[in-house]
C-alpha cells in the first residue's frame, strides 16, 4: 500500500502533488468543478502589493506541446485576496502556497509580512522573482544570483512561514543561483519559471502575443525542467517543487527521481480541470512499479 | 449581468452523430449527449463548450466554442449543435473526426444572453456570430417571443444561417451581394432600427462590426448584449488569458464573465 504523503521543508503534506502558480487562480475558481482531493497543496496565482491589470490581449497562444502566455501578473493585490478570498480558500481546507511579486526587495519584504500575518491555510510563501527590479534598470531578479539572493533574504527575514523561490531556467547557469537563494536562508527551490518564447503569424506577420512575446509552459519544456530540478538538487540539497510540463503520473516520478519532493501541475490544469485528481489516482500504481512504498523513496534516485 | 457566476461546467465524453460541412469551411457538428456520464446542463444561448480536439499532450488547449442548437434537451437521445469553422489546428481535427467519433466537453460555460422581458429583439450576426445567435432565434421562437434576425457574411461561399426554418422576421446578406440581400450586417440592422422599434439588440459578429453595432444601439438608446471573441486558455477563469479592458478601466474576464456582456462594459479594441 503506497502512502502518498511528503514532508516539504517541515510541511506535513497528504500529497506531492501541488498547483502551479498561475494555473490555480485564487484557488476558489477550480474548487468549484473538482474536489481537491489527492491534492498536497494550491500555488496561488502571484500577488503583488497593488492591484495589476496584466498585459494587453492576446494573452495566450497554444503551440506545439504547450503554450505562450503574457497575463502579466494580473492580480487583485494582495489585501483584496486577504479580505476577498483568503475566507473561502481556509473554509476549502487545502494548503495554500501563496506567491508574491515585486519591482523592489522592499515590496517582496513588505508583502511577506503581510501574508504571514494571514490567519489560516497558509503554510508557505512561493517567490516570484521573474519580475523586473525596478531599482536595477528592469533586469529581472531571477537572472543574477545577488538579487536573487537578496529578494530571498528580504522574505525569510519578514515571515516565519516556509520560502520557496521560484527560478528561472532561462539563465546562465541556474545552480549559482540555486546556491545563492540557499544562501540566503530559503527553505526550498520551486522549479521551474516559464522560458521565454514567441510566435508569429506568419501570413500577417502580426505576433500571436500582444506584447510580443511571453513564456512559454506544458510539456515541451519539461526535459528543460527536469535537468533543472536534477541540477539544483544535487548542488543544493534543499527540498524542491518540481515541474513544468507534468502532464501524468509518470511525469511525476520522473520529476521525483531528479530531485522533487513535491511536483507541480500547471499547463495540464488547462486541458482538463481536473488533471491533478486524475494524476493522484495513477501515481500509487506506478510507484508500485517503481518499489517505491512512499514519494520520499524516489527523490533523487536517478541511477547515474 | 451583474453579480458573480456560478460555476457549472462539467467534463463529458459525447459521441458525434453528425458532421457535415455546411458552407466553406463552415462544419455543423452534432454531439449525442445520451451516452455521456455526466449530466450536462441545459445550455443558455450565448454560453459555450471548452471542446478538447484531441487527447495527449500534443495539444493542450481546448478550443472554445460557442452552442449552435440543442434538440430534445429534456428527453432522452438529446443533442447539441456546434458550428466550427475550419481555422487552425484543434478546429480542423474537430471537423474531420468521423461520426461515432468521442469528443470531451466542458460546459456548459459563461454567461449567456439575457432574454428581452417585453418587446421585438433584433439579433446582429457577422460571419460565426450566426453560431449563438441562430440558438437564441430558436429559443425565442419557444417562447414566441419577437424577432428580427440579420445574419451578415463577407460572401456566398462561407454564408450559414437557414433563416426559413426560424419564426421570426430576418435576413441573409453578404458584402459583395453573392447570395442574399448586398450589405453589411451593421447597414442592414441599421435599416431595421429605422422600420421598427426594438427593447433589445444583440450582436456577435468581428470585433468592429461589434463595436459599430453598439454604438449605433447606445445612440438609439437601445440596452445592447455584445458575445465577445477571446483567446482563452482555461475557460473557467483561473487562467486570466481571455481578460480585456472594459470601458470602466476594470479588466473583462470573457470566459467566466462573460463571454455577453452589456455594450456599455465593453472597451473596443482598434481592429488592424
């Protein structure tokens, strides 16, 4: 009898599977077309301290094996979710992982005291620091290992709640940067952000985007993602929210054997809501297969 | 319109017991809901199907699409109507799956059309806009309800909308006059609100024929229902992909909102 529960950095889930950020909306949306049975935890979409409208339309486009998007972080802000929506999400009982996001380390400071203070269901604070530092000319966070840093410190000191940090795999070499979040006093990687992709019309010449490009998520960049999760793992050995591209149960050993504690789904949501349920009924026949009694038996054991 | 949706959409597998192709690459699609494990909802005009194409990863997105008809909802054997047009990938796959084929829904979803409480509607369709607005003709024949229906296409070739089969008052035409009456959809519904006097206009059709429709409806003070067009993602509003701006600087979430909205909410995007 396979038990699907996991301890993610000190946090005692039933499952590993966990909703990606941005896929989930404010959790509230999904709960009403599927039970959140089998599921370890929600990734809310990312908040920011003000309300944000997000990007001009089109704001997605499907390609081959997955999609673009360019939402643009639109959001309620964060005391619109904490007055809005935070009641029904702790009525729903699931773990919430809430994302934030911000142009300076002050805001992301600011937003984890704020989140923190929250009563109920919320058991960790995911960092999204694939968003511009205003302070630095625009480049974003997650693409120099000092910032990244430095946004990951900003949040462990103004909250007592877990930290994940978000990164980017569109970066130079990701395990500097893994390295320097743990530094910083992270409590675990979520691994990995979107790549950045475009596409065009080619008969109008028009972008399929109406800011040009977006990033680009489902099963075609899981290959990306699970070197990601083995890389980061391996140089860091903080425990990991791996994905990207998860479609099935097999997917999500896989991710576990890079190095993931607890796997994400998030473009799949898309094609059917209730992917996750359907994932959580397949994952214990396959993990029969593998030997593995529990998830914690698979994390890492990739034979090389 | 106002105040929050319930969500109802269910996932179902039903069995394709038509597909013909119609006008160009314009395809009725009939759906069997009798074998379908899940008890779909009766669907409102102007609410609409998240249609999976195609099983596996390759192709993650569903493609939206909006109801045609429905048939004996109530008995058993009931049906729903589709009409897809042949554009890109998942809509061509849709078109060339066989009859006996399976297709996944999700839906009913969104808000459909408000039906008018008193007086003549006119119903404004431009090209697929004929798609829900044929739908909410026939309901409002159910219920005797009046109407004047002008259904408007770029040219013969790609021109669906079998008016004879309707109660209500209506006409085909197309811009460059190869069947039907010569005009467009905008010109001719103009020409009706000149003739007649109308409590409700709705309206499906390309963004600018859409946005001259409404302003042609708020000039005449006519309360107006637009059906908006979005690139989606989910269908159920978790994603934000189909969000646009409403005219009162707040965002229109077109699936789980809408996709009808009051003309009044609606800012129109310039059409290059």
């Amino acid at each position: 009898m396979v038990d699907l529960s996991i301890k993610l950095a000190g946090i005692d889930l039933k499952s590993p599977l966990v909703l990606a950020s941005g896929t989930a909306g404010y959790g509230v949306e999904l709960a009403s077309i599927c039970g959140y049975s089998g599921l370890g935890a929600v990734t809310l979409k990312s908040l920011t301290i003000m309300p944000r409208p997000g990007n001009r339309s089109p704001r997605v486009w499907e390609t081959t094996g997955g999609m673009l998007n360019s939402i643009g972080l639109e959001n309620a802000g964060v005391d619109a979710f904490l007055s809005d929506f935070l009641p029904q999400l702790n009525e729903l009982g699931v773990p919430l992982i809430v994302s934030i996001a911000g142009e300076t380390a002050g805001e992301y400071a600011l937003l984890a005291r704020r989140i923190s203070g929250a009563p109920g269901s919320i058991v960790a604070i995911e960092v999204n620091v694939s968003c511009p530092n205003v302070e630095k000319g625009g480049l974003m966070f997650g693409a120099e290992p000092q910032a990244s840093g430095a946004v990951t410190s900003a949040v462990v000191e103004n909250t007592g709640l877990p930290v994940f940090t978000k990164l980017s795999a569109s970066v130079f070499d990701i395990v500097r940067i893994a390295e320097a979040v743990a530094a910083a006093g992270a409590s675990g990687l979520s691994l990995i952000n979107t790549l950045p992709g475009m596409a065009i019309n080619p008969v109008t010449g028009y972008p399929r985007l109406g800011t040009v490009s977006g990033g680009l998520s489902g099963p075609a960049i899981k290959p990306v993602a699970v070197k990601a999760v083995w890389d980061c793992y391996r140089a860091t050995g903080l425990p990991v929210i791996g994905g990207g591209g998860v479609y099935n149960a097999l997917d999500v050993v896989e991710f576990m054997r890079a190095g993931a504690t607890a796997v994400s789904i998030g473009t799949a949501t898309f094609q059917n809501p209730c992917r996750f349920e359907q994932i959580a009924c397949e994952l214990p026949d396959i993990m029969n297969r593998t030997g593995a009694l529990r998830p914690a038996d698979l994390v890492g054991s990739v034979k090389v | 319109m106002n105040g929050a949706v319930k969500l109802s959409g269910r996932c179902g597998r039903c069995r394709i017991s038509r597909s013909d192709k119609v006008a160009g690459s314009i395809h009725l699609v009939e759906l069997e809901i009798r074998d379908c494990p899940v008890d779909l909802e009766r669907p409102r005009p102007g609410q609409f199907f998240q249609v999976k194409c195609a099983d596996g990863p390759e192709h993650i997105l569903r493609r939206p699409l909006s109801v045609h008809g429905i048939t004996q909802w109530d008995e058993p054997g009931h049906s729903l109507e589709l009409l897809v047009e042949d554009v890109g990938w998942g809509t061509h796959r849709l078109c060339s799956l066989s009859v006996g084929s399976e297709v996944e829904l999700l839906g009913p979803l969104g808000r459909g059309f408000e039906m008018p409480r008193a007086g003549k509607a006119l119903l404004v369709a431009g090209g697929m806009g004929i798609a829900p607005l044929f739908f909410m003709a026939r309901e409002m024949d159910h219920v005797d309800a009046g109407y004047d229906l002008v259904a408007g296409f770029k040219s013969g070739d790609c021109a669906y909308a079998p008016l004879a089969c309707l109660k209500g008052g209506g006409v085909l035409c197309t811009e460059d006059g190869s069947a039907g009456e010569k005009g467009t959809a905008v010109g001719k519904a103009a020409g009706y609100m000149e003739r007649s006097v109308y409590s409700m206009i709705y309206v499906c059709g390309p963004e600018a024929m859409m946005a001259e429709m409404s302003r042609l409806a708020e000039k005449a003070d006519i309360p107006c229902q637009v059906s908006l067009v979005s690139r989606m993602a989910c269908g159920i509003g978790v994603c934000r992909g189909c969000a646009r701006p409403g005219r009162n600087g707040d965002n229109l979430c077109v699936c789980r909102e809408g996709p009808v909205f009051d003309s009044t909410r609606v800012e129109w995007i310039c059409v290059q």
